[in-house]
C-alpha cells in the first residue's frame, strides 16, 4: 500500500487526482492545438512548428487537417 506521509492515500482522493491531472492533460491539448494551428495560420512553416512543439511534421500536418486549417501551396 501506497502511503502519504500524513497517512494511507484514500481509494477516492486518488481516482480525484487522476480525474483532475486528465482534465488539465485535456485543457493542456486543447490550448497546444490552438496554438499551433495560430502558429500555421501566421506562416510559420509545419517543420518549424514540429521542432518547437517535439512532434513530428506528420502529427502536425494531421492535427491542421482535422481542424480543417487547408495547407499552403
């Protein structure tokens, strides 16, 4: 068993923590996801984007294309 230093760590206090730590996870994703489209739609190219945000050009490319920003020609 897993005990805080005040004492064992109660079944519901933990499945509380894990249900906020994924709703900032969610709130996390969706503020990256605005700022990259924010970052294509000022012309910064996808390559500059991947390397500053640690993903690769592909999940970039895919996450524009399921918000619907059209790609530069």
């Amino acid at each position: 068993m897993n005990d805080s230093p005040d004492g064992p760590i109660a079944l519901e206090d933990a499945a509380a923590a894990v249900l906020q730590a994924e709703q900032a996870v969610r709130a996390a994703r969706k503020q990256l996801r605005a700022a990259i489209v924010a970052a294509y739609q000022n012309g910064e190219p996808v390559a500059s984007i991947a390397a500053r945000t640690g993903e690769q050009p592909h999940q970039i490319r895919n996450l524009l294309d399921a918000t619907g920003v059209r790609a530069r020609r």
